[in-house]
C-alpha cells in the first residue's frame, strides 16, 4: 500500500507549478503516487530514492497495482529525475548526510500541453527501459545550465501567472530534453536592438541578474557584468525599464524570499540573507511594503500547502 498525493494539496488551479527546497526529508511523507508530475534535482549532497517499478505498458497517468518489489537508488549531486503521476517513490537521507534538493511539482495539463506543441504523442510515455522514473547525472555545463534556470524558480512573481507558465514549459523542454540525450531547442535567433529596444547587454544582463550570487552581491555584480560604468548602467536601466538598478535587484530579492518563504524551512533570517538582504530590519520593511503583511505572517498564511518529495 502507498499514499496518493492530490495536485489540489500542493498547488490552487490556476498555478502551474509549485517549487519547493529542501536539506530535510519531511516526515509525514511516505511512500505515494501523485495525481501529477514532479522533477527533483539534487544541487549538493547524495540521497537515497525508493522506486517501486512500473510495468512500461501501463498508463502514462493513471495508478493501479504496483506489484514489483521496492528498489533503493544512491543519487548523488548533479541527478535529474522526472517523476510520473503512476511513479511509486519516497525519498530519505542517507544516514543524516547533508543534502540540498528542488523540488518542481506541476499538472498533468501542463505535459499535455507540451506534448501537443510538439506534436509528440510519446512525450508522456514512459522514458526508462525499466519502468523507474527517468534520471540523468548532468556534468559541466548542462549542471551549471541547471543550476541557473533553478535558482531563478523562487524569483519568479508569483502574481505573473503568464511569465511562470512560459518559464517552466521553456526549462521543461530542456530538462527533458537532457533525459532524452537530445541538444536544447534553439533560439529563434539573435535578437536586434533598435531605437526604443533595449541594447543587448542590458537585455543579456537582466536574463542573469536572477541568480543568488548576484542578489546577494548587489550592485557590484550588476556593474561587472554588464562591463559598464555605474552611471551608464543607472541611466540604462532608467530609460529602458523605468527603475533604478537597485529598485529592480530589490523587487528580485523580494520574489525569492517569498518564495523560499514558502517553499523552504529557512528560518526567516536565513531567508533575508539568501535573497540578498543584509539589514533584516530593512527586509521587514521593504517585504511588508511589497506584500502587505510581515515574513512571518506571510509564511503562516501560506502554511496550508504541503510540500510532495
């Protein structure tokens, strides 16, 4: 016997994904199916995954008899696993080794809906001989690629239902595309500044300023980055986006710690300090403005969601 897990726990309808960190396994959480696909990544340390193994054949979504015997898999930093909604799986420390891990649970709806833009009705079967969730060691550059588009999950606005939905269908392509051994889809092309566009280092530098290390180095990392000087970037960013450099660092520090509010148990401080607040009184203060309500209120009213690994 196993649990069923609900999408309707995790995520409100019109979410399109929910993404949670974890350095602890929760303990209310046992083995179980789910009602909709997960990825997990593991950014440091080794885990041990519990796969009960799936017949190939069987439905792509739905849940039945799991009769093959429970499998214990070592992975180890770097692995990539896609989680169907029929996968049987927990996941638990490896003798209280420290870990750190993503999780990114999203509907059904959402691979359905990637399968027919591809026009790819195999999209959803399953991609491992064995009948085991799919898994992928990433190395080099595809591990630093993915560590960049994870950590811009909790910098994501949560009120922009359109930006996250396009953020995650682009990195689903990739992420699966990995499993597969398929190469990234390409770009549509390089794109041309004109007269009222934004120059491409600026455009090129917004897409990085997303990452933790620059939230929390701060305006340093913008100025090395771009390769420009203090006041041409000021006035770049002035003209083309209507914000300071700071106000725009600021409102991306502001998205991640509402986010590692709510899908991680860093205590509050920890949080400011993640997502670049060095001043906790000034944190308090600019959240409550941006949010309406203090950290700790806004972490105890989100509190009903639980969190699937």
């Amino acid at each position: 016997m196993h649990d069923h897990l609900r999408a309707s726990d995790y995520m409100s309808p019109e979410e399109e994904f929910h993404c949670a960190f974890y350095t602890s396994v929760p303990t209310d959480i046992h083995l179980h199916s789910h009602d909709f696909f997960e990825i997990f990544y593991l950014l440091s340390g080794s885990i041990l995954h519990h796969v009960q193994p799936l017949p190939p054949e069987a439905p792509p979504d739905e849940v039945g008899p799991r009769p093959s015997p429970v499998r214990v898999e070592r992975l180890c930093e770097g692995t990539l696993v896609l989680v169907r909604p029929r996968d049987v799986h927990v996941l638990q420390p490896e003798n209280d080794l420290p870990f750190r891990l993503v999780n990114v649970a999203f509907p059904i709806a959402t691979m359905r809906a990637l399968s027919d833009y591809l026009r790819d009705p195999g999209f959803l079967v399953d991609r491992s001989p064995d009948g085991r969730p799919a898994s992928v060691l990433l190395q080099g550059a595809d591990k630093r690629r993915m560590e960049e588009t994870v950590e811009r999950l909790p910098l994501l606005p949560q009120e922009d239902a359109a930006l996250r939905r396009v953020y995650l269908r682009r990195a689903l392509l990739l992420w699966t595309g990995w499993m597969e051994g398929a190469e990234p889809l390409p770009s549509s092309g390089p794109r041309k500044a004109g007269p009222d566009r934004p120059p491409l280092w600026l455009v090129s530098l917004r897409d990085r300023a997303g990452t933790l290390e620059v939230l929390q180095e701060g305006m340093g990392a913008l100025v090395r980055l771009s390769g420009q000087s203090h006041e041409h970037l000021s006035r770049s960013f002035r003209k083309h986006y209507g914000v300071t450099p700071t106000a725009f660092l600021n409102g991306l520090r502001l998205n991640c710690a509402a986010n590692l509010l709510v899908g991680s148990d860093l205590p509050i401080l920890s949080v400011a300090l993640e997502s670049g607040f060095s001043n906790p009184g000034y944190f308090h203060r600019v959240f409550r403005a941006r949010f309406g309500v203090a950290p700790s209120a806004f972490r105890k009213d989100s509190s009903g969601k639980r969190r699937p690994v």
